[in-house]
C-alpha cells in the first residue's frame, strides 16, 4: 500500500423530505490509502451508496472534509470511476465503442488502450459483439474497462455484481481481484454480501443506520487468493458476521418504538 489517497473526515449528509430532514451520515472518519481495496458492508439504507456518491463528486451537499490526494472532491471527474450496479452500456454500440466512449477508436493511443483493456478484462472475440449479444457478466466486465480507459485514481463500486447469479458472481469476483493486483487500482466497493466483503476486501467497513455511521473496520489479514471454504475464511467471515448482527440489534432496538 500506499500514501493515502482518499480521506473522509467529519463527514455528515443530511436528506430533506416530506417528513423533516434524515440524517444518512453521521461523522464518518475513513483513510484509504493508495492501492488499497476497502470493501463497505451495512443494512439498507444506511448510507453506502450516498458514501460513494459524495466520494465521486455527485453529491457535494454535505458538511465535513473529502479529499482525493489531498484535493478536495468538489464534483465528477475522470480520476474517478463509478460502477453500477447495472452495467449502463449504450446499447447501440459495440464491446470497443462502449470502452471507447466518446473518445476515437482511429487513434492509436486510445486503440492500444481499448485493445489492452479488452484483454484485462478477458473479452478478446467480443470487440464487435453489442450489449444485447452478452451475459450480465461480460457486460459488467465492459462497464469495468470503460471506467479503467482514463486510468481513474480510484474505482467505486456500487454492488456491480448483485443481479448475476452466485456462479457468474463469483467468477467475476475472481475477475474483479485480478484486475486490482494488475492495474493497482484504489478501489472501493458496496455489497450486502459478507462472503463477499471478505473475499475481495484489505479491510471491511461495517456501517450502521440511523444515522448512518462506522460501526467497525475489521482488517481482513488473508493473503490471496482466498477460498471460501478454508477454516481462516470461515473464521474471518464470523468475526464481520458478529459486528454485522450487532448492527441489526441496533436496528431493531431502534425501530421499535417506531
């Protein structure tokens, strides 16, 4: 790892509606450092997404300090990619279109970018191919390429694998982490999945609701590759699984007297 490229500090973010102002985060204090690939974990509505947006510059309304290499975040930008949940390519165009963008396939530097790409993310054959002609899994694995074409200092994924199926899934967590050891990526990403969260993650996030904040940030000291059914995983899935039910109890205590 790195110095550190992503710091969040006192951030609060406040949402107006019909029923008064909700508050969805709560003084959350987070250092990324460069590199790094920190996974974030919580129940719904506790905030996740709204993090990664304020993260990529699509939600500045908020108090508190955010800083990517020492600047501060103050809108959208090319040093950083955002991946869906849907993969959000055009479907008129092809596999390389779709990576290209709006920048010119007929340029040799942007050729040799795509055409890289498209090997880092396995889908030589496929560069004439549209989005109808895809598996959800490819398509994700073109969504991946595109947001890595202008080499972003930071990948933020919003739960990018939670429509495939559990075979589909986890291949593309296999994808996803080499893809990370090869380009060195700073990268951070939302799930709901616990396996998940451990198998990908140098840290796991664990936040809690209402208001939405950091409940514990549990390092996971695995090497990789990991597999799933290894008594360390399975003992490092408990311990994320003991503070994640202990984010539910809070839940529920505080939803009862709703």
């Amino acid at each position: 790892m790195g110095e550190v490229m992503l710091s969040i500090t006192q951030l609060n973010k406040s949402f107006d509606t019909a029923g008064g102002q909700v508050k969805a985060l709560h003084e959350v204090d987070l250092e990324v450092q460069e590199g790094e690939f920190i996974t974030v974990i919580g129940p719904s509505g506790c905030g996740k997404s709204t993090l990664l947006r304020i993260v990529a510059g699509l939600d500045t309304g908020y108090s508190g300090s955010v800083t990517l290499e020492g600047a501060n975040i103050a809108g959208p930008g090319i040093d950083k990619g955002f991946i869906f949940q849907e993969h959000r390519l055009f479907p008129w165009l092809t596999v390389e279109k779709n990576i290209a963008s709006d920048l010119p396939l007929n340029r040799p530097d942007i050729r040799q970018k795509v055409d890289e790409l498209i090997e880092l993310v396995k889908l030589n054959g496929f560069e004439k191919s549209y989005p109808r002609e895809l598996s959800g899994g490819m398509a994700q694995r073109v969504a991946i390429a595109r947001a890595l074409l202008r080499n972003p200092k930071i990948l933020l994924l919003d739960e990018p694998f939670g429509a495939l199926d559990a075979f589909t899934r986890a291949h593309m967590q296999t994808v996803l982490l080499d893809i990370w050891r090869r380009n060195k990526t700073t990268m951070i990403f939302v799930t709901h999945d616990i396996d998940e969260a451990v198998f990908l993650g140098n840290r796991v996030v664990i936040l809690e609701p209402r208001p939405g904040k950091i409940r514990k940030i549990v390092p996971v000291d695995l090497p990789y590759p990991r597999k799933k059914t290894t008594n360390s995983f399975q003992e490092m899935r408990l311990r994320v699984l003991n503070y994640f039910e202990k984010v539910d109890e809070l839940e529920l205590t505080d939803g009862a007297g709703i």
